[in-house]
C-alpha cells in the first residue's frame, strides 16, 4: 500500500484535506497500525490531539444519519455493506434481549448505537480509501474480502433481523 498522492494534488474538499492532515499527523496511513491502535485514548499521537481535531476525525454527522447510504454515495459500499451487516446483527441480539427480559427498548437503543459505528468508522475508512484504495480493512479474513461476500452477508443478517423481529412480534 503505497501512498498515492499528496492531499493538495487530490480532488476533495477543504475539510477532508484538513482531516487527512490529522490522520496523517497521528500516523494513520502506516500500514501495520489499525484503526483502533490509534484512535483510542492510550495512543499518544491520538492524545496530543485538541478535542476539536479529535472530533474532526472521530465523528462523521452525515454517516451517523444515513450509515450505509453515505458509504454507499462515497463508493465504499464493500465496508459498508459488512458494517451494515454488524449493525443487523447488533440489533438481532437487541431484539433477542427484549424477548428474553420482555420489554421493548426504545427506537433509540437500536438507532443510536447503530450511528455511531457508522459515524466513528467513516472519516477512517475514507482516508483509506482515498489514499490507498482500500476496500476491505486489510486484517478481514481472506474468505470475506470479495464484493460478492459482502453482498451475501449483509443479506443474509438483514433477513436475520427481520426474521427474529417477525417472530418476536407473533
């Protein structure tokens, strides 16, 4: 993964200059580190960032509101389509809980938690893709790399979740 160009010589805007800046202020753009070895509180790079960047980096509002759609519309839809999968997995096993203690959680126990994967992830995974065009995180397992098996899974959970939500409500 070579980078391929610098920030002022790629077409995007002003802002995500400034984050791909930060990004590569902290490092972020070398290859053995991952996403969470620099984004978490015990990183020092990541903690001599103000707040304003660490929030520039950290929180994306249009992917916390839309999630797949914005990965979708900034053609990383391959990560997309697995975080969409995460994300119906996480609400099964909400939806799991709520019939085991038999109660209903509010909308927004499903939705919140749901953004804000989204929302962290997103800033991250456009760099990337950007300046290396990465697809797929490069930890993923080989047998989950391929368009197709993004596909799959992010069906195959979707139709989990709603057949537990069908039988949850019979």
């Amino acid at each position: 993964m070579n980078k391929t160009t610098n920030n002022n010589q790629i077409d995007i805007s002003e802002t995500w200059k400034e984050r791909f800046e930060i990004f590569e202020k902290i490092g972020a753009g070398e290859k053995e580190k991952s996403y969470y070895k620099f984004l978490t509180t015990s990183s020092s790079e990541f903690k001599a960032l103000s707040f304003k960047e660490r929030l520039k980096i950290n929180f994306n509002i249009l992917a916390f509101l839309f999630g797949p759609i914005y990965y979708l519309i900034k053609k990383m839809w391959i990560k997309g389509a697995f975080l969409f999968g995460a994300t119906c997995i996480l609400n099964t096993l909400f939806m799991l809980i709520e019939a085991i203690i038999g109660i209903s959680f509010p909308s927004t126990v499903y939705y919140i938690p749901t953004g804000l994967i989204f929302s962290q992830a997103a800033n991250y995974d456009y760099y990337r893709y950007i300046k290396y065009n990465e697809e797929i995180w490069p930890n993923t397992p080989k047998i989950s790399t391929t368009p197709i098996d993004a596909i799959i899974f992010s069906i195959a959970t979707f139709v989990l979740l709603i057949t537990v939500s069908i039988i949850k409500n019979l």
